[in-house]
C-alpha cells in the first residue's frame, strides 16, 4: 500500500493552458480529461474545460489541476488549491478520510465516481480542502 499527495491547482479555463506551460517549464508528460470526456457538460462553453488534468516529470515533478465549472463559485486567488491524496487501496484512502473527516465539512462524501472507485472532497477544520480517491490509469 502506498499514497501520494500532490498539490491540485484550481483555474477557471485556465487549466490546460496552465499544465502546457508547467510542462514546459518542468518537462514530464500532460493527460488532460474534458468534462465533454466524462459527458458530464453542463454549460456547452465549457464542454472542453478540464475536469482533471495533471503534469507528470520523470523526476517526481507533479501537480494537478481542473477548471472549476461557472456553477461554482470561485476567485481567481481564492482557494487555489486542494491537496489531493491518492492511494491503490479503498481501506487506506477509507481510513485516512475518517481522520479527516473530524471537525470537518464534507464537500463530497466518498463513495465511488465516474473516475475512481472511490472519491471524495472535503475542507478541514483548518481550512485546507483535500481530496481522496483511489488512483486508476487514465486510458482515455
């Protein structure tokens, strides 16, 4: 068993062009999944915004990032990031979202999603927003 945390970037239509220039920048590869990809559009003009995308280096560079829908608020600043925990085992990511989930607001309940067997969004008592889910290969 093993977890990851990366530092997830908030943008609003930003995203892609965002991960193209920290690859430049940093090297390593882009995977970019639309929200047209997962057919879940609900605004036609943002139908190819990013729902999650990420730049992974050789090195161990790695960051993610997604365009936050119109239908959520958001400020460019405010909030940029999430930390994101990614593991390969439902118990662990289950065992560690119920030491978070104390004092916390659950944004997201985990359960499984579209993406992940299983996912789930929550902002600590502190103020930090994390995001669990049980990593899968993208083969889109």
């Amino acid at each position: 068993m093993s977890i990851t945390t990366t530092t997830h970037l908030n943008f609003r239509g930003d995203a892609r062009a965002a991960l193209d220039h920290y690859r430049s920048v940093f090297g390593g590869r882009v995977t970019a999944v639309t929200y047209k990809d997962t057919g879940d559009v609900r605004n036609e003009s943002e139908a190819d915004w990013l729902v999650w995308g990420e730049v992974v280096g050789d090195d161990g560079f790695h960051v993610m990032a997604y365009d936050v829908p119109s239908s959520l608020p958001w400020s460019q600043g405010d909030r940029p990031f999430f930390v994101s925990v990614r593991g390969d085992d439902a118990d662990e990511i289950g065992a560690l979202w119920q030491g978070l989930v104390v004092g916390s607001t659950v944004v997201q309940p985990l359960a499984p999603s579209q993406w992940a067997p299983l996912y789930g969004m929550l902002t600590d008592r502190f103020g930090v927003t994390w995001v669990l889910d049980v990593a899968v290969p993208y083969n889109g």
